[in-house]
C-alpha cells in the first residue's frame, strides 16, 4: 500500500480538537492551560489548549485504532519498515524495548562497549547477557569509530547461541559501520539485528547521507526524531521490519514501560516531523550539507583546530560518515574539548552538544542554516587567535572491553556497599558511571573497576564534566557489590 507523505492524520486530529472549543472534565488538570496561567503567559495559550488526554477523536497510544494508528503507518513506509510505533520517553524507551523484544533472561546479545546507557538499562530489565565487541578507535581524535563485520563474525564464532546484534548507527561523532555486512552475517546465523538510530533519523532522506538501519534490511532501530528530525524533545519512533521478530510481542512489550498518558504535543510533532523528511528531506538536507561543509571547510583554515568528515572513510572502522555531526579537534588549540565547550557557551553564548578529551561536537540538523553556522565559524576564528597554537598531549583514554564478572541484571539486585574511588580498583561495580552527554558507561554493574577507569573518572571530575547515575553526586565513593 501506498501513503501520501503530505498527510498529517494525528497533527489534523489535534487541530479538529481546538477547534471544536471542547470544554474538558477529563485530564490534564490544568484545563487547556487556566490552571497555571503564569505559565500559560510565558509558552503561549495555544500549546497548553492542545496538551489533552486520549479520547476516541485522537486515539490512544497503547492500542491505536485510529488517527495514530494512521500516522504511525505513515512513519513505517517513511522509513522503509514494515510497522512503526510512536516513542514518548525518548529512543531510550525504544532500545530498551528492542533489547527486551529479543532476548530473555539468560540469553546473550552482541554489542559494542560504547553503547549508551539505555543499553545497559535495556540489559538490566531483560536479564540478557552482554557479548561486546570492541569498537576500533582513532588515537589522534581519542574516539571510538564504528565495530568491523569481522569482529562480529568473531563474536559469533565464540557464542553462536546468540540471539541478536546491537549496533549503533550512526556513532555520536557521526561514524558508521557496514551495517549492510553486519545484517548479511547475522541473518545466515539466524540472529535479528537491532540498531540504535538515535543520531540517524535523517539517515536515507538524501542520496548524500548515509542510508537509514531499516532501508539495508535490519530488523529493529530506534530513531531520535527529536535530536536531527524536527520533532519535539523525548519523541522517537520505533521501528519493525516483520520476519524474526513478532510486532505484537514488541507493542507488549513497550506497553510495560510506556505511559498511557502520551503527549499529543510529541506524538503531533512526530507526524509533522516526518511528513516534512519525506516530502522536503532532499531539499532541506542538501542547504544543511552544502552549509556544513562550508564550515568545516572555514574551520579547517583555522590554526589549532580540525574538523574531521568523509576523509576518515576508509580507516579503521569507518564505512560511511554522516556530514551533519560537526566533530571538532580543539587538541592543537593546547585546550581540552571539555574547556572549548565551557567558553563557547560562557563566553559566546554558543550551546554545543558535548566536549570530550580531544573534541567538541556541533550537531547540524534540519533547524540550522548558514547563519547558525556563520557564528560558530567566528567565535572558533575568535577562540584560535586567543590561544597558542601548541598541540595539547594527553595519555591515551583505554578503551579495552572491562571484565564482565556478573551480569548487569544480577548487580542491579545484589547487595552492595560503598567504597571509595581510589579504593575501589577490582571491585564489582554496582552502578555506571558516565559523563553526559555522551551518556556512554565508563563502567557498568557487573564489571570488575579497573585502574584505568578510576584514573579516567578523576579526569573528567577535574574538568567539571557532568557525572551522573551515581549514588555519590561528587562521585568520592561508588557503588560496588558485597555486604
């Protein structure tokens, strides 16, 4: 069958809404906004008349029927799958249901160790086992890039009772693995591919991007419209290509977790959202693509700093690269990602998405133009006159896979007590830690703390990275099992 993209069924639906004047003795109790007028003021009147609950004019998210139903058909041919469900906790729901879709307590999953942490949440509910592969990294940037088909067909050599591949398409900084070979060598070994998509929903809207998950056959990914398709914050979508896994076990599963009060402010901005990728993606991505290569164009001019792109196609696990992920090496600038991120937002006004040791990273999306550009381009032509020149060594970030003494779902349950950090090298941990974003664990429960991670946890505190999951906000002690 064949849907006309221009449609908007559940964004209508909503408009029809407004305009009947409904007057409401149901919830939310805020009653089209005249419950909190100061903050009704300040976002607008019109956003709090359409914040309302389910009823049989807009459907409900945990059976739908109707308009949702409709606009979550058009998401799945949109994305080349063959059904489609709306997301309101974000791609985290999503990867979690994915991971709880295919495997059951006991059973084991390959992924990379970079994965984030809904992953590792994902492990936890499910009770899966984790096999992970070792994403291949760039000493120079101090990135982990994408995994190689080959060290999955050595994972699968070693556990060939596995049930699924997790794999994340694209990486934060924009790598992308063969996922076309991945998904060859999984389905010869009977095992569904599931893949993280939170920072390639625009994947496959242009000839020049990258192609999405679904479109090269996987059977699972979890898309992030809200992060480079235009939906609003903690939209998403899930989607199923039908074969190894079963839809209705996937809609039981996501109605585990799910709330039953879904926000129709999300769930419209998702259908308007992928009406304007699939009507305007060619369009739209090829003035963000020429604007984003003009930028690293100008910022590679600068003295101190490399914006890094489709040139490291070809290296160690790097097949394709997604153009609108904006990574930047401030190494040569003598400062860290992590202090060019702070004076871009202190001293610039300017929000980018992370800073780590090397890099910072500015995601480009269908909300950026020239303009946006034209002033990141400037305060970096600023901040490369302000700083010497002198390229800023630091030792080498160990990014070796840690050892998995106790499943992520038995730690999660253990008894466990709290240590000191540096007293803490080869305990279990009972917790993850990480610097958000990425939201990528430094350690998870399960794994035995090494020295390296340790010293690692000190750098990133030292540089008042943002340190969460932890029991301790100053992260002195961690969680870590026994009695």
């Amino acid at each position: 069958m064949v849907y006309n993209q221009n449609r908007t069924p559940l964004f209508d639906a909503l408009k029809e809404y407004d305009r009947r004047q409904v007057i409401p003795f149901d919830v939310p109790g805020h009653k089209h906004g005249k419950g909190i007028p100061e903050f009704a003021e300040f976002v607008g009147s019109k956003v709090l008349e359409v914040d309302v609950n389910s009823m049989k004019l807009l459907d409900n998210i945990s059976g739908p029927k109707g308009v949702i139903k409709e606009a979550e058909e058009l998401m799945a041919e949109a994305y080349w799958s063959s059904h489609a469900f709306f997301l309101v906790n974000g791609t985290s729901a999503g990867v979690q249901a994915m991971i709880m879709s295919v495997c059951n307590p006991g059973e084991k999953i390959i992924m990379p160790r970079n994965a984030h942490k809904s992953a590792i949440n994902g492990l936890i509910l499910s009770g899966a086992i984790p096999v992970y592969v070792q994403p291949e990294t760039n000493d120079k940037l101090g990135i982990a890039m994408g995994v190689s088909a080959e060290s999955i067909e050595k994972a699968i050599a070693k556990n060939p009772e596995v049930k699924a591949i997790f794999i994340i398409n694209p990486t934060y900084y924009g790598v992308v693995s063969d996922l076309k070979q991945i998904i060859t060598i999984a389905h010869k070994n009977g095992m569904a591919v599931i893949v993280d998509e939170a920072h390639g929903a625009h994947f496959g809207f242009h000839n020049e991007l990258p192609p999405g998950a679904m479109e090269l056959g996987a059977d699972m990914a979890a898309v992030s419209l809200h992060k480079t398709g235009g939906s609003l914050t903690q939209s998403s979508a899930l989607l199923l290509n039908e074969g190894l896994i079963d839809k209705n076990h996937v809609k039981t599963v996501l109605n585990l977790t799910q709330t039953t009060s879904a926000s129709y402010l999300l769930m419209s901005s998702l259908d308007v959202a992928r009406k304007r990728l699939s009507t305007e993606g060619q369009e739209v991505f090829t003035k963000i693509l020429e604007a984003t290569r003009w930028a690293r164009e100008e910022i590679n001019k600068l003295d101190g700093l490399y914006a890094f792109g489709k040139e490291l196609i070809g290296e160690p696990g790097v097949f394709n690269f997604d153009e609108t992920k904006l990574g930047i090496n401030v190494s040569g600038l003598g400062i860290t990602g992590f202090k060019a991120y702070d004076i871009l937002r202190d001293e610039y006004n300017i929000q980018v998405e992370l800073g780590d040791v090397f890099n910072i990273l500015a995601i480009v999306s269908v909300g950026d133009d020239k303009n946006s550009l034209r002033i990141l381009v400037e305060a970096l032509k600023d901040m490369s006159l302000k700083f010497k020149s002198c390229e800023m060594r630091f030792g080498k970030v160990s990014l070796e896979n840690p050892e998995l003494i106790v499943s992520p779902r038995d730690a999660f349950y253990a008894s466990k007590k709290l240590v000191k950090l540096e007293d803490a090298e080869g305990e279990i941990s009972g917790e993850s830690i990480m610097a958000y974003p990425p939201g990528i664990p430094i350690v998870t429960p399960g794994e035995r703390i090494s020295c390296d991670m340790i010293n690692y946890i000190r750098y990133i505190k030292n540089q008042h990275s943002m340190i969460t999951d932890t029991d301790d906000p100053n992260v002195a002690y961690i969680k870590v099992l026994g009695i």
